[in-house]
C-alpha cells in the first residue's frame, strides 16, 4: 500500500503541534474542567454506584441493540412522531434534506452526530440556510473550522481569537471578556430561534419503551431549537437507546458531573411526540404551542458492524462525556488532530467505523496507551485493549507505514529495529 494516506493527518497534526494558541486553549480549559468535576464528584458519593448500574444498562442495551431500535421505532410512531432507521451517513443525510426541502432557515443544537454525517454542508447544498446556536458550534461555524472535542468543540480556541472572529461577524471591535462574548452569540442568534423553519437536535438518550428523547444541555439554546420552529427533527446513534425511562434518568444522572463537572444539567428536556393539547373537549390535536412535526433519524452507519466486535463493542457504551479528552496527555497536545470526526482513544475507535479510516491508521500511532482515559472513565471503558485491537486490525488490512514496515522486517530477520546485526541461529 503506497505512504500517500499518511501525508493529509500528518500536516494535520503538525499543524496543531506548531499552534501554541490552540494548545492555550485546550489547557485553560482543563484546568477549569479538572477543578470542576472533582469539585462535583466530590458532593456525589452515590455516583461511584450509580455509574457501575450505567455499565450494566450500556451493557444489556447494546447487546440487544436490534430489539430496541425496532421498539424505539414503534414507540415514537405511538406517539404520533415520524420514525427513520439511517442504515448509512448518505442515507441520513437523504431523509433530513427530504424532510427539510429547499429554501428553509434551520437552527441546530450542538449534536457530533450530525457532524459524523456532514450534515451542515448537504443542508446547505439543498439551498437551506444553517445556524448551529450552541456557542462553540457557532464559533468554529464562523472560523469554518470541525469540533476539536465531544462537548466543548471550540475548546482549541482561546478568548482572544473568539473576540477577533466575533469581531470579524458584527463589522466592530468586540472584548475579549468572555461574559461578552457569550452575550454577542446570544443577541445575535435570538431572532434566528423565532424565524426558524425547522430545529434539529441531537439526543444524549432514548427511552425505547415510551420513545422519548431526552436531550441534555446547560445553555437554554437546545430547548429553544426543539420548542420554537414548528418542525423538530432529531438525529441519534442508535447505541444511545435503552429499556426504560428509569434507564435513561440514571444515564441522565451520571452524563452531567463527568461531562462539565456540574451536579446536573441546567436543562434536561423530555420530547415524547410532536406538541399537542386535549383542551377543546378532550380531543387530542397535534401542533399547539411546539413543534407540529417530530421526526426521529436513528443512524446505524456502523454502529451495528462495532457490536459485532467483542472486543470494539465496548465503545458503543460511552455516554459522550468528554472527560478522557481532558486528561489524554496527547489530546493535550496535538487535539481535535487526534482522531477524525471523533476524537481521543475511544474516538480513534468510532472514527475507525464512522470515518476516514486512513486519518485513524496515522492518529492511532500517537496514543501512548498510559490507560489514563481507561482510569478516568465512569464506565471504565477499556480504551487501550480496544486501541490495540484496532491498531492490530488496520496493520492486517496494510495500514503500515514505510518506516514502521522496515523496522518490523529488520525485528523479524535481524533481531532489532535498526538492522544492524545478523540474528544469531
């Protein structure tokens, strides 16, 4: 296999080691991140419980991953919402440009699902205008950047460049103060949630047995998008599913503490169908003061393929906090480089079956595999075992580099790396 796949991801991650600015923003925010989540864990004893009870709830939805998308599907029909099973990203991106149409103002909340199908661009190619209103969408939106990080995705960009390119939208100079800052997005995006044809969401779980989303968020921005327009559509990865309502609040409980170091979510939104009212004589009519239509996109696109895998399926039970990220020592360092449309070790992983598998086979290099992400894990992933695999899977498909290639003959004919002495018989 010719080195050619090699060359884009390393300009990429020399890219991110030759920027000291997105190094100095990543370490601002894991100093505040660290501090925060031991501050919360700290008035949460029970949680060390409660994440082993996660585990097993992970563990027995994706075992029986097929049953539950099959009821989620029922379940959301039930409740007079339009169901789609996305076997693929191309697929997915067919029913949301089928559902949208052309000409239409669309609103988003922060969902690295819609990022892993190139969302944005096919809206936009079907003659749609897009607004992502989660501030660090909106930011790298505007510096026409991709997320660097599952729930902070402008975690690379320090204040100082937010203001510049906050300045650079508004025609005038804007303050590097970041309650500033938070409010330019904030006036700037007000009017869009109100004018807005469609909102789309993502979804952080799914109760399969009512169909209901449940949607976690401490901006306000998420509530807005999926109330205001009067079509809400949802994109979710159909790992996300579990049993019961009971499930999903213990996922609701653990995301928060580990995700942004806070006891729980400033919102928590519950969508179960499009809005109604029985007011007038206790008939139901569907479109009062909410949405009129609710569509729910369940994307496979790999997901089914990763289940299949003893030893990669335990990716599948990640919640999306974010926090091995922070105490990856190459995260640190090289960033969103570290991965494709997902990031971390675990990321690597996703990537691998979502992704740009040649983008996976360079990054895969730069883990250490210390096992910190495994330690800081509320689910004790078993990132390394798992980044091991993968690397040993992509080496047997001849996802090898030239120089890694020679080293392996020279270990293998001559006892060493380096080729220097004949292997003694």
């Amino acid at each position: 296999m010719s080195n050619e796949w090699i060359d884009p991801k390393r300009r990429e991650l020399l890219e991110w080691l030759c920027d000291p600015g997105r190094r100095l923003g990543i370490d601002r925010a894991v100093a505040a991140y660290t501090a925060a989540k031991e501050g919360a864990l700290g008035r949460l004893p029970e949680m060390e419980e409660m994440r082993k009870e996660v585990r097993k709830i992970k563990e027995g939805s994706i075992s029986r991953m097929d049953e539950l998308v099959r009821q989620t599907v029922d379940s959301i029909a039930d409740v007079k919402g339009t169901p789609y099973l996305a076997r693929d990203a191309a697929e997915a991106r067919r029913i949301f440009c089928s559902i949208v149409g052309t000409g239409k103002l669309v609103v988003k909340s922060k969902s690295l699902t819609s990022e892993e199908i190139h969302l944005n661009s096919a809206l936009e190619d079907a003659g749609n205008v897009v607004y992502e209103t989660d501030l660090g969408e909106f930011i790298i939106q505007l510096r026409k950047e991709k997320p660097t990080h599952i729930i902070n995705p402008s975690v690379h960009v320090p204040r100082e460049d937010v203001a510049r390119t906050f300045s650079k939208l508004l025609g005038r100079d804007v303050e590097s103060d970041i309650p500033s800052l938070v409010g330019v997005a904030r006036a700037f995006l007000r009017d869009k949630f109100c004018n807005a044809d469609v909102g789309i969401t993502g979804a952080n779980v799914v109760s399969a047995k009512t169909g209901t989303l449940f949607i976690i968020e401490n901006e306000g921005n998420a509530r807005f998008v999926s109330n205001a327009p009067p079509v809400h559509i949802a994109i979710t990865g159909i790992e996300k599913l579990v049993p019961t309502l009971s499930d999903a609040f213990k996922v609701v409980q653990t995301l928060p503490p580990y995700a942004s170091g806070v006891l729980i979510s400033a919102y928590v939104s519950l969508v179960t169908g499009p809005s109604k009212t029985a007011d007038i004589e206790k008939t139901i009519v569907y479109g009062a003061h909410g949405p009129k239509e609710l569509h729910v996109v369940l994307l496979d696109n790999g997901r089914t393929e990763m289940a299949k895998d003893p030893i990669l399926r335990e990716a599948l039970y990640c919640l999306r906090c974010g926090g091995c990220l922070y105490e990856c020592p190459v995260y640190r360092v090289v960033g969103g480089s570290f991965g494709d449309n997902y990031f971390g070790g675990i990321g690597l992983v996703w990537s691998a079956f979502t992704g740009d598998e040649c983008a996976v086979a360079v990054a895969i290099d730069a883990c250490t595999k210390c096992g910190r992400c495994k330690e800081v894990c509320p689910l004790e992933i078993d990132v390394p075992k798992m980044v091991e695999h993968l690397k040993s899977n992509l080496a047997s498909r001849g996802y090898v580099s030239k120089k890694h290639a020679e080293m392996s003959e020279n270990i293998m004919r001559k006892g060493n790396p380096f080729g220097i002495y004949e292997r003694r018989q």
